[in-house]
C-alpha cells in the first residue's frame, strides 16, 4: 500500500509540472480563409506560368501584355486575356528586386485578384 501511495504522488508531482497527458483540443470552427475565392484558377496560373516563361527567356519582365501574348503564341503556351474583365501589368525595381504585378477582375465577377512574382538580383 506503501509503494501505491508514493507512486500515485510522484504522479500527481508529474501532472502538476506540466506533464500531463495531452487533452484533445476543441473541435475545429469556420477555417480561417472559408468561403474565400481561389485566385489559383487555371487562366491566372496561365499568366503566372507565361510570365515565369518569359523572365526565364529573356531575364527580364515583358513591358506590356502584348509583348506576354506574342510570347505565349510564339511558345505555345495556354494564355488567354479575353477571360479577364479587366487586367493591369506593371514591372517595379525597387533595390536589387525587379517585382511583375497583375491585378485582374474575372468577366463575370466582381471579385478582384492580384498576384506579384518578384526576382532578385544578388552581387557580390
């Protein structure tokens, strides 16, 4: 009987130091981004896919959209604007980092999107 009391302290000693036995956690809720639009459709993914081709090509971001659509038409690639109500192309340098910025409203949503892809140059 001894030997259970010292036990069932030194247990009690071991829960109360913060080892205890791991509890299941509340059930989950609303995830955080439910009911959120993916922008990851496959015509954005297009625009992502020509203009990682493109920078790859040529080490630089197209200036415009025509030169990305004259691009994807010479290579093939799946790029087609006309799903895009609306679409706006920039390129940015800031310091060692040359950033491409689309923002677009698909036709038939007022929903609007963007994505940048930046790359940076290192010197030594």
């Amino acid at each position: 009987m001894r030997h259970w009391v010292i036990a069932g302290a030194l247990l009690a000693g071991l829960f109360n130091c913060g080892l205890a036995l791991p509890a299941e956690a509340a059930p989950p809720g609303k995830p955080l981004f439910a009911g959120m639009k993916n922008e990851n459709d496959s015509d954005v993914q297009h625009v992502r896919d020509a203009l990682t081709g493109f920078n790859g090509a040529n080490k630089r971001w197209p200036a415009n959209l025509d030169e990305l659509s004259a691009f994807a038409q010479q290579y093939r690639l799946p790029l087609d604007l006309t799903v895009f109500d609306r679409a706006n192309y920039s390129v940015q340098n800031q310091g060692g980092a040359s950033v491409a910025v689309f923002e677009f409203v698909m036709k038939g949503s007022p929903t609007k999107g963007a994505f940048a892809i930046a790359n940076y140059s290192v010197k030594k």
